[in-house]
C-alpha cells in the first residue's frame, strides 16, 4: 500500500514549501507528472456501507429520515453526472463510458450528455 501522504507529495503539510506557504514549483517542468492512484473499489465499497448504515437507521424508525434519503438518489445522479463529464474531458468515448455501464453509448449520451442542470 502506498504511504499516506501518496506518492509524490510531502509527507507533512507544508513541507516542501516556502515560508510563506506559496507553491513555487512552476507547472511546465511537472506538467507531465503522473496522476495520484485512488484505490476506487475500496472507495465505492466505503460509499455503499456507508449507505447501507444509514438505511438500516432509518429502517429502524426515523421516518424523518426518509425524506433527506430520497434526496441521495439526486446527490448521487449529479455525482456520476460530474464523473462522465471529467471523464469525456479526460478523452473517453461515449463508447466507452456506455459500455462500462452496460447501455449503448447513445443511452448513455442521452441521460448525460445533455445540457447540464
């Protein structure tokens, strides 16, 4: 597993910097430096006990609660809305963003590829 602080990066805040805090590092010389590696299955299996907890609260008698949970369902919508833009302007196809959400890429251009909220 890699350190906490992630590879490349200082492993205490504001190490590597200037005593003002301002980073000095000119962005042309690491412009080609490697993207930092999220462990996203570990992530999203995180995401869903975390969802799961808070069906089994609500499961338990806070009706109060079923309205702000409903209200998930479009947090999430906008979620993976935001992720296939970032992806389409990361270079992927709607080929591909269809294919690894089982729809064809028509589907999937037409649920977010449409004018944004």
């Amino acid at each position: 597993m890699s350190p906490p602080h992630g590879p490349g990066r200082p492993p205490h805040p504001g190490q590597g910097r200037p005593a003002g805090g301002q980073i000095t590092v000119k962005d042309r010389l690491t412009a080609n430096r490697g993207r930092l590696v999220v462990e996203n299955d570990e992530y999203a299996a995180f995401a869903r006990r975390i969802l799961r907890a808070y069906a089994r609260r609500v499961a338990t008698g806070d009706i109060e609660a079923l309205t702000r949970m409903t209200g998930l369902a479009d947090d999430i919508e906008t979620a993976i809305r935001n992720a296939v833009i970032g992806l389409r302007e990361f270079g992927y196809s709607w080929a591909e963003i269809g294919s690894r959400l089982g729809v064809t890429r028509q589907a999937a251009q037409q649920r977010w590829g449409g004018s944004q909220p």
